[in-house]
C-alpha cells in the first residue's frame, strides 16, 4: 500500500532510517512525471534567450488570421 508522506522536521529522517534498517518500510524517490524537467528546460530557454513581445504579437496575429479567414464572407 504506497502512501506519500510529508516530512515536516529533519528529526523525522532518523526514524525512517531506522524502519528501513529494521526492513519495516522502503523508501523510494518519487517518480517524476516529466512535467517539471520540461519547465526546467523551458525556463533554461528563456533565460538564454527572451522571446520579444513583437514575435508573441506577430504569431498570434498569424493564428488569427488562419482561424478567421474562411469565416469572413
């Protein structure tokens, strides 16, 4: 029965040690979904190189005009 829990104080780290010594308890890293090393690598991307507000303008006006045009008559 895998359960997450919070450790709120350092002193607690001690006693876990000591239930996984007795083989009482395992402890494992928890699996990453990949979400947050995307926002690492997105984020590493912008501090390179910051996109201007001039290029977001000009893509969303590409956008709309792509949605927009086969609905002007």
């Amino acid at each position: 029965m895998p359960l997450q829990i919070d450790i709120l104080k350092p002193q607690a780290n001690a006693e876990l040690e000591k239930l996984v010594m007795k083989k009482l308890i395992s402890i494992r890293p928890d699996p990453v979904d990949g979400f947050e090393d995307l926002l690492k690598i997105f984020r590493q991307r912008v501090k390179n190189s910051p996109i201007k507000l001039s290029e977001i303008t000009k893509e969303v006006e590409t956008v709309r005009a792509k949605r927009y045009a086969g609905k002007k008559k």
